[in-house]
C-alpha cells in the first residue's frame, strides 16, 4: 500500500514530517498551574480568608490543567505534602538574537528566571515565554504581560507525545512490513491485530469513497493519520495529561494536510465543478460559484472542529465530574460521580477510535470528489 505518485508522496512526506512543528509551543488561553499558585499568593497578600470551595476550585483548576493543557515540562504527579513535582523537564527552543536552548526545568514550574547568554526569560501563567531581567520583572498585568515574547519552538508536551506516538507507529507498521516479508504475506506478531485494520481502511473507507482507480495513491495517508489520531486518543485517556488532540492547534494541522493534498491532486473536474459547473444555468453559476468557493475552506474548517471538540468535550466532562466528589463531599454523589466517570469513560474509548474512523471517512470523501471523473456525454444519453 504505497503511493505510486511521487509528488504526492513528497507532499505526504514533508507535511506530515512538519506537523509537530504547528503544534511546537501551543499556548494555552485556559488558566495553569502557575496561574492557580498565582492567585493563592495573592489571597495572602490581601489578607482575604480563602473558604473551601475556593480551595478546591483552585485544586480543580490545577488538575484540569495538568491533563487538558499543553505545557513545556512532563509532569506526571505531585506530591501534595512536599510540593515535588514528578516527571521530566523538556527542551526549551527560543529564537532571540539566534538560537538559544536550554532544559525547562531552569523556570522551575513558572517560579524562577531562566538564564541562556545573558537573556533572561520567565515563563508566563499561560505558558508564554516573556523577556524580562535578572530578577523577572513583568510588566503590565497579570493575565496580560507587556514583555517582549520571543519566537517559541520548544518541544511541548504535545510534541513530545506525538513525537513518541510517531516512532511507535514506525516500528509498529515496519514490523508488520517485515513480517509479511519473512512469512509469505502473513502477519505476525502484534500485525495481526492491526491487519485487519488496515483492510477494513482500504475496503470500507478507501475503495467505496475514492474508486478502485485512485484509492492507492491516498493509502499511505489515510492509514497514518487513521492510526496516528486512533494511538493519540488512547493515549489521551490514560492520566499522563496527554490531550493532542484536544488541541486546536494539532487537528488544525491534520485539517491543513488533508485541504493541501485535496486541493494539489485535484483534476479539472473538480475544479470545473466549482467554478462552472456544466449544465446549471448560468446566471445560478454566478449565485453558486462563491458558495462552491467557500466550501472548499469550510471542508477542512469541519474536519478541525469536529475532531478538537469532541476530544476537549471529553476530557472537560470527565474532571468535571471527578470534581464533584470534592465539592459535594458526600459519599452518594462520590459513588453516583465514579459510576457516571466510569461510563463515561468507557464511552470514550469509543470515540478515540470513532473520531479517527470519522476524520478519515471525511479525508476519503473529500479525495473521492477530487478525483471523481464525470462522464458528461454518457449521462447525457
């Protein structure tokens, strides 16, 4: 199942390879960690008595943001009595008069400056980066630093967890491969598990919508970004805080390659179909063109949508439940809360593999009507 157009290999090749990278650095708008020990600081300062809701709102808030936001550190766990934070530091990759790198563990979870060739930089409550001095000063307010910003290509926990997610699909699916060499066609191991997978994306998703004729010039896309949201879903639901797909960043990517390859392997047709469309008469072609136009944006616009909503939607359902049984601190809710996360979670397997069969399903259609050939003369008779 390779692509048997070169182009449109290179193109496959190079866009999915610069993936990460529309991700590198996302920030977050929701509030974090820092943000959460921010507004405790200042309760104290104000000599305001916190009660305990607002507590466990605040605890709330740190959870929330640990599981759904990005961030530039890997952070499994904390310890509540010591405040030791569990997990790794991640590169920090910045462009500031060149080139400057070096490990986030320097900001030390947002509460110091963190020093590269005499520039000094603090990490924000919504994981921006700002210039500042040798004692951190931000200027502005607190949601709102006037800082200079510097160029952020740093290797965020969504990239690093794509990144992994990458090269166990690449081992995976070249096991498989060699399988196949080794054992006359037939899977082993793990493959055979996975091979009736990629035979259900070719004959159920990729054949019916894009024709025996062309569908193997788009196989090589429709299995990776199928198994590439599929293992990125799973992944989300385990407690490492591992949300990619609920970032709008990273389903904009995924939507921006599918536009790309649609739009690049198009024949006349489809582009006849949009701009003139035979047999409609022709003061309508001057009312539909436009709206023909701007479906070509909103195809894509859908497939980015779709798949970031229901994942966030997910995620946001299933703390706020959990969050229930410290807010109502009875023993009922507590049970009738874990029942409703466990069914809720159960629901989410499915949809990590549903929202993979439907942003694939989408991407076939959309290269089935790009290469759909119209036999005028013949519908004619």
């Amino acid at each position: 199942m390779v692509i048997s157009n070169k182009p449109l290999q290179f193109i496959i090749a190079i866009l999915i390879a610069c993936l990460p990278i529309v991700g590198l650095a996302n920030n977050p708008t929701e509030h974090t960690p820092a943000h959460t020990e921010t507004t405790a600081v200042a309760h104290e300062a104000s000599g305001e008595p916190k009660d305990e809701k607002s507590e466990i709102k605040e605890k709330i808030d740190e959870k929330k943001a640990h599981h759904v936001l990005d961030a530039h550190e890997f952070s499994l766990f904390e310890d509540e009595e010591t405040g030791v934070h569990y997990g790794f530091p991640l590169p920090i990759i910045l462009w500031d008069n060149g080139v400057q790198i070096f490990s986030s563990s320097k900001f030390n979870h947002g509460e110091s400056v963190a020093e590269s060739n005499g520039n000094y930089y603090k990490l924000g409550h919504n994981e921006k980066i700002y210039k500042t001095d040798a004692a951190g000063t931000m200027t502005g307010d607190e949601h709102h630093p006037t800082n200079p910003q510097v160029l952020d290509f740093s290797i965020t926990k969504s990239v690093f967890s794509m990144m992994v997610v990458a090269l166990l699909m690449f081992f995976l699916f070249s096991g498989l491969a060699k399988s196949y060499a080794k054992n006359g066609s037939i899977a082993a191991g793990a493959g055979r598990f996975f091979e009736p997978i990629v035979l259900y994306v070719r004959d159920e998703i990729a054949i019916p919508n894009i024709g025996e004729k062309h569908y193997k010039r788009y196989m090589s896309f429709l299995l990776t970004v199928f198994f590439f949201i599929w293992f990125l879903n799973i992944f989300g639901l385990t407690p490492l805080g591992i949300n990619v797909t609920g970032n709008i960043a990273i389903t904009a990517g995924l939507a921006i390659i599918t536009f790309l390859i649609t739009t690049f392997t198009a024949n006349k047709n489809y582009w006849g179909h949009i701009f003139w469309m035979p047999g409609v008469p022709t003061p309508m072609k001057i009312i539909l063109a436009p709206i023909e136009l701007l479906g070509i944006f909103i195809k894509p616009f859908a497939l980015m949508i779709r798949l970031y909503a229901n994942m966030i939607a997910g995620h946001i359902v299933v703390m706020s439940l959990l969050a229930l049984i410290f807010i109502f601190n009875n023993i009922g809710m507590s049970i009738f809360s874990l029942l409703l996360t466990f069914i809720i979670s159960v629901i989410e397997i499915l949809v990590a593999a549903l929202q993979a069969y439907i942003f694939t399903m989408l991407a076939a259609l959309y290269f089935g009507s790009a290469v759909e050939e119209h036999h005028h003369e013949e519908a004619h008779h």
